[in-house]
C-alpha cells in the first residue's frame, strides 16, 4: 500500500511536486543526497525565524518555538501512518537504533554489509546486556533478500533489523514481504535512505528509525523512531532518561518511564531541530509521497541509462531501488571517471570500486546533463584495444608492431576501426595522453589474427 495520495494540484495548476521541485537551488551537479542533503529554503527560512523567537526571551515565544517538537512529530507519525505516541524526535537514526537494540532480547538477525548503524549497536547491546545474540547474514553482492533473511530464521530469533534502502548498493529492501516472513517477530528498520522518497507501507515493520538531514534537506540533530505498541510490548526502555520518565524535575528515585514511544528518550530535544524537521516534512506532505518516490525513481533511472549507454555497469537493483544507483566501473576506468565527474562539477561519493550518485527530485534534469557529459569525457579516455589497417595507420607497421598514438587521435579515427575489447584488465596507470595499440595485418597469411589485446599497454 502507498503512503501517497492521488495527484496534488495547486490553485495555481503548478503541482505541488513542482512547487518541491521548483524549490531545489543547489547548483546543477550534485548528486550526492545520500551522503547529505543541502537545507531547503523553506528549512532555512523556519529556522532563522525560530531562531529570532529563541533570542527574545519572551516566554510566549519560547514556548511557540518548544512547541515545534509535537508539531514533528505529529507529522512523522501521519508520513508513517502511526499514531503520535507511538513516535519520538531522536539526535539521529542511530540513536533510535540504540535504543531498540538495548531494549530486545533474544537474537537479532542483521545483514553484515549494511551500515553500521544496525549491526553495531545490535553488538554493543549484546556486549554490554548480554541477553541479545547477533546473527549477521551475508548475500551475494551484499544485497539483502527475503529468502536469505527466511534462511537465518530460528526459534530463538526475536527481531530482524535492516536498512530498507542499502546506503551501498541501493537495493531497497520488500519489508512487506520480510514482515510476512518472519511472523511474530520484531521487524526494526532503518529508515535512513528511505524515508520520505519511498512509497511503502510503513506499518509493516514495527520500529523505523530515521533522519531528515539527507532525503528530507531538514539538516543534521532531526532523527525520530516509531515504536509500535507490539515494539513496545518486547523493547524495554532500558536507555530511557529524564525526557523518557514519567514525572518532572522534583521527582525522586528513578521514576518509570513514560508511556509510548516517548519512553526510549534520553533528554529534551533541541526545538530548532524539530523547527527544521517539521518544515520538510510538511513539504514532503504537501507533495505527496507517492509522487515524490516516482519522481526519485524516475531519475534514478535516468542514470541507470546513462551508466548504459556508456558501458559502466550498474550494482543496484534495476527494479528495487529509490534514488541511490550505484555504478561499477571497471577498476582501470574508474581514476578518468573520476576526474571527468570532478572536472564537470558533479559531486558524487567515490568509495572503494564504487561510484555512488543519488538523485532526487530537484536540480535533476541539469544534473543528468552533467553527468552525462562526465560519462561521455571518461568513456572517450577509455583505454580500449582498436584493430586497423595497415592502409589506415599509413604507418609504416608491420604486423604485431606496437605503435603510440595519441589518446585525443583515438576520437578521430575512422567509424571503420574496431572496437575488440574494452575490458582489458589492464591493472597500470590511467590514460595518460596516449596508448600503445599493437598493428594487425588485414589478412595474415596465415589466417591467424594477432593478439591485439594481449599486445595492448598504456604508457
Ligand atoms: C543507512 C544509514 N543508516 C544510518 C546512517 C547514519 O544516520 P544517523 O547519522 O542519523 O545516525 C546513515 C548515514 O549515511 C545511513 O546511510
């Protein structure tokens, strides 16, 4: 079921996903947003005026900006499709996450590739309670599946906990499919990479955890975490703290916790944080989920057929994805790619083999541009093995000869030349300004063909 409703239309006509769009003025080129998302005007607008309100010292207006916390989180739990005690502001998506896992018992089953959040507090909580055991799971690639999560299942696994989007690979997880799975169990997810650009029901999983300094462009300190009445049932609120207790400042002792979700708090939240969260996510509101999640989609496609067209392969999933796509060069591609991405101002995170871009709704169609041109630069360096003619070099090679030509040649040789391999496996430096290409006789005698890639270096 989708979080969305149907098309948003202004009284102007413009939709409301083009007001969002509109509303994106980062310079063309960045397609970074699962590393950080730049503030949205309005963020910053809501926050420089709660800002004033907080240097007046006038109660009223302290408590006009105190009050953006429950405004927060009241829009949380209707985007989540939750009631608002069942949802409570966080620093961040990890802190929520600690408090899940320092509150179960049993055995937690997490995928090993994911971001730490999830694994290391589930193993901290083990550590330091010792009444949680982690089972960590690994699938090919490092994308994980139903089937291997149903593979891991025992009668002493109480949660099963997962990032619905993969910060690394971008697969977008079926929680859906996972809540049906695993039955009774707990399912806790990080919501990170998600929330907010993915149409799902998120009712199936039982603790989300999230942020909104990425997707939702509301800054850093603007995390919350759902906590369903079944979470809340078999999480004990063991990192509670005074914003978590019932009673106030005058209570003695150690006061219980506070019903819903509000008990898994340390301390008072930071209300220009919440300024900040409930700004964006009455954007996100106001465009509609739904539309927002095609929109991602669609561009992250739209990068999916640049990576085609030429040649880098692409680790996402093509049909489970939102707005990461994770591209793969090959290793003796990856420095020209690079620079090409540097050279055209496209900000991207390079980590390992990996290029990770991430595309959301605004700034796209300029981007793309971008990108591609980027694309075209580091596939026109790409170092390749060409075939030709003795006539066509006018050289004075001869067959199984190694000559150097200038890699800027290599965009003007006649369509006739040949593309033999472009997957060399070439472990040396990157194109340099020239390549060695080794001559092939158009008809050997002895109708063999020299080996061009075998002869083929860079300098
Ligand atoms: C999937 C995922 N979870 C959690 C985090 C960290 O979130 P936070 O800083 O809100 O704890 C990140 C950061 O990149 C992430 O990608």
């Amino acid at each position: 079921m989708g979080a969305g409703s149907a098309a948003r239309v202004t009284i102007a006509g413009v939709s409301a996903l083009e007001s969002l769009v509109e509303s994106f003025d980062v310079p063309a080129g960045y397609l970074d947003w699962a590393r950080f998302g730049p503030l949205s005007p309005v963020v910053r607008a809501e926050m420089r005026a709660d800002a004033e309100l907080l240097g007046t010292g006038r109660p009223s207006s302290i408590d006009l900006v105190g009050a953006r916390g429950g405004e927060a989180r009241d829009l949380a739990a209707q985007l989540l499709h939750a009631s608002s005690d069942e949802v409570v502001l966080q620093p961040s998506t990890t802190f929520g996450l600690m408090h899940a896992m320092f509150g179960l018992k049993g055995t937690v089953v997490v995928p090993a590739q994911d971001f730490p959040s999830v694994r290391v507090e589930a193993h901290r909580a083990a550590a330091a309670r010792g009444r949680l055991t982690v089972r960590e799971i690994d699938t090919p690639g490092g994308i994980m599946t139903t089937d291997a999560i149903v593979a891991a299942l025992t009668d002493d696994v109480t949660a099963v906990a997962l990032s619905v989007v993969d910060f690394r690979t971008g697969a977008l997880a079926d929680i859906a499919a996972i809540r049906d799975a695993i039955g009774g169990r707990l399912l806790i997810v990080d919501a990170m990479q998600a929330f907010g650009v993915v149409d799902i029901d998120w009712s199936a999983a039982d603790v989300v955890a999230g942020n909104g300094y990425k997707w939702l462009r509301a800054g850093r300190g603007t995390g919350f975490a759902r906590f369903s009445s079944h979470a809340r049932e078999r999480i004990a609120p063991v990192l509670s703290g005074i914003s978590g207790m019932a009673g106030d400042a005058t209570s003695l002792g150690a006061p219980v916790a506070r019903d819903g979700a509000a008990a898994y708090s340390v301390a008072p939240s930071d209300p220009l944080a919440a300024s900040r969260l409930a700004a964006a996510l009455r954007e996100v509101q106001e465009a509609g989920v739904a539309e927002i999640a095609q929109g991602v989609r669609e561009r992250a496609q739209g990068v999916m057929q640049l990576a085609d067209r030429y040649g880098i392969a692409v680790l996402t999933p093509r049909d489970a994805h939102a707005g990461i796509v994770t591209l793969v060069p090959e290793p003796h591609d990856a420095p020209a790619l690079a620079a090409a991405l540097a050279n055209h101002g496209v900000t991207v995170t390079a980590r390992g083999a990996t290029i990770r871009v991430s595309t959301h709704v605004g700034g796209g169609a300029d981007s793309l541009q971008l990108l591609g041109d980027a694309l075209a630069d580091a596939a026109a360096l790409r170092v390749v093995a060409v075939e030709f003619t003795r006539e066509e070099l006018g050289a004075e090679a001869t067959s199984g000869d190694a000559i150097t030509i200038e890699v800027g040649d290599i965009l003007e040789m006649p369509d006739e030349i040949v593309v033999l391999d472009d997957d060399l496996g070439l472990d040396a430096e990157p194109p340099s300004g020239e390549i060695l290409i080794a001559v092939v006789d158009p008809a050997p005698e002895d109708g063999a063909r020299d080996d061009v890639a075998g002869d083929t270096t860079e300098s």
